[in-house]
C-alpha cells in the first residue's frame, strides 16, 4: 500500500514539474518577438517532420519500393516465360505442319505405288491357274516331255505400310520348277509361247543341259503374286 501511494506521489510530482516547465516555456516563447516564434514554430515542425520521415515516410517509400521491384521481376519473368512457351508453342505447330505434310505425301506415294502395283498383278496369271496354263501350252508342243513340275515354297511379300494410308498389302508369291526335254528349236517356241501369253509369269532361272545323246533338258523357275493364300497342287 505504501509503495503505491508513493509511485502516485512521484507521478504527481512529476507532472506538476513538467506543467511548470511548459508554464516557463510559454512565457519565454510569448515574450520572444513574432518573427522568433514563427522561426520556432518552423523548426519544431521542420523537427517533427524530420522525425516522421525518418520513422514512418522514408521507411515505408523504401518497403513500397522493394515490393514494386519485386512485382515487377515478377511481371517480367512471368512475360520471358510466356515468351518461352509461346515460342515452343510456335514450334510444335511448325513440327507437326512438316510431319502432317510428310506423312500425306508418303501416303499419296504409297497409294500411287499400290496402283501401280495392283495393275501388275492383274496382269500376271492367277497362281491357281499358272499349272493348268503351263501344261495346255505344253499340250500344244506334242513333241516336248514335261519330266517333272513342282511346286516351290509360298512366300509373302508385305508391301509398305504407313498410319492413315489404309491397310498394307499383303501378296503371295506362288512358284514353280518345270523341267522339260526336247529339241531346242521346240525348246524356243515353247518359251516364245509362254511370253506371248497375255497373262504373265515371271521367270526366275533358266538352265539348258544337254546329254551325250544331244537331248537337251530345260529346267525353268517361274513364278506369280497373288493374293490367293492357298499354296499351288502338287504335280503328279
């Protein structure tokens, strides 16, 4: 109790010193001529001022100043990377143009060769009937003896494929091994008739032997595509 008593008897002291003193100041500053009041009034506002710009203006113009310098290499590096994607976005539109491009032309190609390729093979004997043609011609040449005709292994020929150019095609390579004895001027118009055929084969290789007796052998390959699967009958 007597503590508080005394920090209030201290504060009361206190501010009845300070009223003293302010008392003072007004009177010497009310005795001061006009133009040193007005030049005091400047300065303790001039101090003042200094004060606040110290404290509160400067501190907070340079705190405004960092977070505009911060927003703004933020603006930057927001629009460089913009730039960036932009460009890349650039690329890719570039990139896939030149593929579409490609990509259409090799079709256009393959579509072409297809065409091309299909009249071919229309032209070409079906290869079920490359035996029976074979025979009748030699039929026709009573003088020529068919010593053997088989068949060889089927093969398959995949033609090119691309995406989007429609499905690859897909032929079969049918063939036979013929080998027929006769002179050899019966020999050459046997051939010169499967040429003149109008439906083709293709010959693969030919040989021609002949024996001590002078009968000469003709051994021929040939072969036709075909989208028939099932391989050629075996000749007897």
């Amino acid at each position: 109790m007597n503590t508080a008593v005394q920090k209030n008897a201290n504060w009361t002291a206190m501010w009845h010193q300070s009223l003293l003193r302010w008392r003072r100041a007004r009177r010497a500053f009310d005795t001061r001529a006009l133009n040193e009041r007005r030049l005091v009034i400047i300065a303790v506002l001039a101090g003042l001022w200094f004060v606040m710009d110290s404290v509160w203006i400067t501190s907070g113009f340079k705190q405004l100043s960092a977070v505009i310098a911060r927003k703004n290499q933020a603006q930057q590096a927001l629009q460089a990377l913009q730039d960036k994607q932009r460009l890349q976005l650039d690329e890719m539109a570039r990139a896939q143009a030149s593929v579409a491009s490609e990509l259409l032309q090799t079709r256009e190609r393959i579509r072409l060769q297809n065409a091309d390729f299909e009249k071919a093979r229309q032209v070409l004997v079906p290869a079920l009937e490359m035996r029976a043609l074979l025979e009748g011609l030699l039929a026709e040449q009573r003088s020529l003896r068919l010593m053997s005709m088989k068949t060889l292994p089927r093969e398959e020929i995949q033609l090119p494929h691309v995406d989007g150019a429609g499905q690859s095609t897909l032929l079969y390579r049918h063939g036979l091994e013929i080998k027929i004895v006769g002179s050899f001027h019966e020999l050459l118009n046997w051939l010169r008739s499967v040429e003149s055929l109008p439906s083709k084969v293709l010959w693969d290789e030919m040989t021609l032997q002949a024996d001590d007796q002078g009968v000469l052998t003709l051994s021929l390959k040939v072969h036709t595509l075909s989208r028939d699967r099932e391989p050629l009958e075996m000749a007897p």
